[in-house]
C-alpha cells in the first residue's frame, strides 16, 4: 500500500468582484509554500495574502 499526501492551495483575490481564483495541488510542503510565496510577491502587492485555514 503507498500513501501519497498531497498539499492544496487555493488563492482568492482580495477584490471578490472579479472571482479569481487560483488552484493547485503540490506533492510536498515545500512546492506548496513556493506557490504561496510566489502569490504575495506578485506585481500588484496586496491583491494576496496569506490566509491558513486547519486541516
């Protein structure tokens, strides 16, 4: 038997408004929080930010 643990990220703009709304699903910690890292570096600063929610 494998077991596979997957992460998600769901991302949401601030402004509902416009409905965006980015998905993905990562195989490790580390891919998922480059995602998120990448999300608040984006061009627009503010339009994310960081939201956690428990498993």
């Amino acid at each position: 038997m494998v077991r596979q643990t997957r992460r998600k990220v769901v991302a949401r703009a601030v402004d509902r408004r416009t409905g965006k709304v980015l998905r993905g699903e990562f195989g490790s910690q580390a891919e998922a929080q480059e995602m998120v890292d990448r999300l608040l570096r984006a061009h627009s600063p503010g339009s994310w930010r960081e939201h956690v929610t428990p498993e």
